[in-house]
C-alpha cells in the first residue's frame, strides 16, 4: 500500500490531501459523504472577529473551466465558528485549520489568537488576500512590507503553525512568498483565486455588483501550478499547492513542481465525495509509478 503521509517539518499530515477554505463549509456539511478523517486537514470558511453578511447576489457564476465567486467572506463572527469546530472535534479526529481574516491588522492579530487559543484547532493559515477595508481597500498580500508586517505580529501572539495563503493578483508573488517566509510563516499557501470579469450584454453590466470577482476550478491550474514552481524554487519553507485540483495525476503535478500537499477547491461543489476519489486515485498512480512515499517525487520536475 502507498503510504500517503506528508512531512510539513513542524507536522505529519496523513494525507497530502486538505479541504481549501470557502469550499467545504465548515467540516460538517461533508460527513453524510464521507470520513473525513482520510483528509490531511479540513479550512474553515474565511473568518472575521464579527459576522459578516457578504456581497449582494450573484455571487457565484460559471465559466467553461471555471467558477467565478464575489462571496464577500461572509460569514458568522468568530464565536459562532468557536461552536462549530467544537462541534466537527466532537465528531472526527481530522486536524481543523482556521482561515483567518481581519479588515485590518488588528482584526487580523485579535481573530489568530482567538483561534490559538483553542485546543481543537490545529492550525492557522492567514487570508492576506482580504481587502483591507480600514486601510485603503488593497489587501496585504499585494506588498512584501506589508505582508512582513502582518505575519510578524500574527507570529509573535499564536502557539500554533501558521500557514500564509499568498494571492495570484501581485506583480512579485516570490518576493510576497519569501516576505512572509521571513517574518515566520511556517508554511505558504498558493494560490488564492485569480481576479477575473463577466459581462452580462444584456444588461450591459458587470455580472458581479463589485465588477471583478474571484476565478477558481480547472481554468486556473496551469497559472497555479507555475507559481507554486517559481514559489518553490526559492522558499525552503513547505509550500501548499492549490488551484483546480480535481484528480490524482493533478495532486501528483503539484508535488513535482515542489509542493509538499495540496487544496482542494471547486471541486468539492460538483463532487462532494471527491476527496475519496481523489485519495484513491494517487494511491493507485504512486502503485503504477512505485513510489512508496511522495517525497521520492517532491520537486524532481525534470527541465
Ligand atoms: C466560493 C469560494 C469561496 C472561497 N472562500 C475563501 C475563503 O474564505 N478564504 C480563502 O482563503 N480562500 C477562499 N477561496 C479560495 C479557495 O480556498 C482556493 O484558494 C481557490 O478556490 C483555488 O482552488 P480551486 O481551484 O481548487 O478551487 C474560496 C473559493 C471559492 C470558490
């Protein structure tokens, strides 16, 4: 049997495999699927100090390969996702990880402790893609300083492992990565959803009432999978590949370009079981490749 176990330097996960925040709900919605416990961890919704209703609809709208979203982290305060993660705890072992979001830097910092603090969470993975909404709308991922800034603080106030998620909307996503890397991020993230646009001609409007949105889906992969490679090739940090994952043969695209496990998105909209799929279908392409473990093909791309 192949053995599935990653090592993140600071944890063990036992599969490669994670749930991306924003598309498995909160953990619970996916147990009449399957046991969630064959996952290397589950990401919570993004989440803020206090509930949020989010953006007007549509909020969602799909492309050939893709799915548009303007979601607007809504959300219900960090209280009431304090209650659902003693909830999912109470009925799976899988290692909960909390997507934090702040409208400043001070939200930020407040909500990771908030989340630091609780027993049942095992990590903390940071939405610096958020916009900012008290410091001029831009959102801390488009600034290696800012980002810097951010991570250090966050570091210096949390007990656990902290995860950056970078966003694809930057110039210099290396030098956001290694910022990050520098102030104490444990691990990276990448990539969160590409800014994108439909018309509706009809109306002669936007689709979305915020004009852009986010894209994400099978659309994204080739664009996600060359970051992670340029991010990877230069952090010595474990990075998490995510971006249009919806088999095996793609989780294994993403080792060999460097990453150490994975996200699962989209996917999980259309296919709600589809982590057990995609779970047997990398142990039966490291059977066919003979690899007993991934870190045999962790980053040996041949170019
Ligand atoms: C509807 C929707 C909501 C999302 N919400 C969040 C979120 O709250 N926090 C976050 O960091 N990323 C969020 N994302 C981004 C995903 O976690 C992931 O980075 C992105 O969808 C790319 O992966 P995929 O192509 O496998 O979907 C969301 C994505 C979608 C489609």
């Amino acid at each position: 049997m192949a053995d599935l176990s990653v090592d993140l330097g600071f944890r063990t996960l036992k599969s490669p495999l994670i749930a991306a925040s924003g598309t498995f709900g909160y953990g619970e919605e996916f147990l009449p699927f399957f046991d969630l416990d064959i996952l290397g961890g589950v990401i919570m919704k993004g989440i803020f100090r206090e509930p949020r209703p989010g953006n007007p609809p549509p909020r969602l709208h799909e492309t050939p390969a893709g799915l548009l979203n303007s979601i607007g982290l809504a959300g219900p305060g960090s209280e009431k996702l304090q209650e659902s993660i003693r909830r999912l705890r109470a009925r799976t072992p899988v290692p909960i990880i909390v997507n934090v979001c702040g409208e400043d830097d001070d939200e930020f910092v407040a909500v990771a402790e908030t989340f630091s603090a609780m027993a049942e969470v095992a990590m903390l993975e940071l939405n610096i893609s958020c916009p900012n909404v008290r410091q001029g709308g831009a959102c801390p991922a488009q600034d290696a300083g800012h980002t810097a800034r951010l991570v250090g603080r966050v570091k210096e106030r949390i007990r656990k492992p902290l995860i950056v998620k970078l966003s694809p909307n930057v110039g210099d996503i290396v030098g956001v990565a290694l910022a990050a890397q520098d102030a104490g991020a444990d691990a990276l993230s990448l990539v969160n959803t590409f800014l994108g646009l439909a018309v509706d001609i009809d109306a002669r409007r936007p689709v979305f009432a915020n004009i852009y949105a986010g894209l994400s889906g099978p659309a994204i992969k080739p664009l996600a999978l060359r970051l992670v490679r340029e991010v990877c090739r230069k952090a010595y940090v474990p990075v998490i590949g995510i971006g249009g994952i919806s088999s095996g043969r793609d989780v294994l695209e993403y080792i060999l370009v460097g990453a150490a496990a994975v996200q699962i998105g989209t996917i999980n909209f259309r296919e709600p079981a589809a982590a057990l799929r995609i779970t047997n279908e990398i142990e039966a392409e490291m059977e066919r490749l003979k690899i007993g473990n991934l870190s045999e093909i962790r980053g040996q791309l041949q170019t």
